[in-house]
C-alpha cells in the first residue's frame, strides 16, 4: 500500500477530474439506456457513483483518499 499526502490544492484537481469522469460516465449510462441498454446503463452509473466516492474523499482529506485508493 502507498500512502500519499496530497495537499489541498492537488486534491481539488484530483476531484475535479474525479466529478468530470463520473458525469461522463452518467452521459453515456443515459444514452445506453435510451437504447433499451439497461444493464450496461446501470453498470455506467456504478462506475460513476465509485468516481463521485473519490471525490468525495478527496474533497474530505489526504487521509481519506488514501483510504479509498487503497482500498
């Protein structure tokens, strides 16, 4: 396991990156879906919802995006 500290404004980046690629995905989930895509949607939004997760984490602290990316 690598422990990093990250410092307030590299983790602002890494959310920002982290929130564009869950909203990309959710683009995608909901074009899948208009296609009668269901599962492949639903597999989109998971993948979206562990991206926000990220952000989220990097938003919080150093400490808690270690944890998620280690995890």
């Amino acid at each position: 396991m690598t422990w990093h500290h990250y410092t307030k404004n590299k983790r602002a980046r890494i959310a920002a990156e982290y929130d564009h690629y869950a909203d990309e995905l959710l683009r995608e989930a909901s074009q899948l879906e208009a296609a009668g895509q269901q599962d492949s949607a639903a597999i989109h939004r998971r993948g979206a919802q562990a991206n926000r997760d990220v952000a989220d984490a990097a938003r919080e602290s150093s400490r808690r995006l270690n944890e998620i990316l280690n995890s």
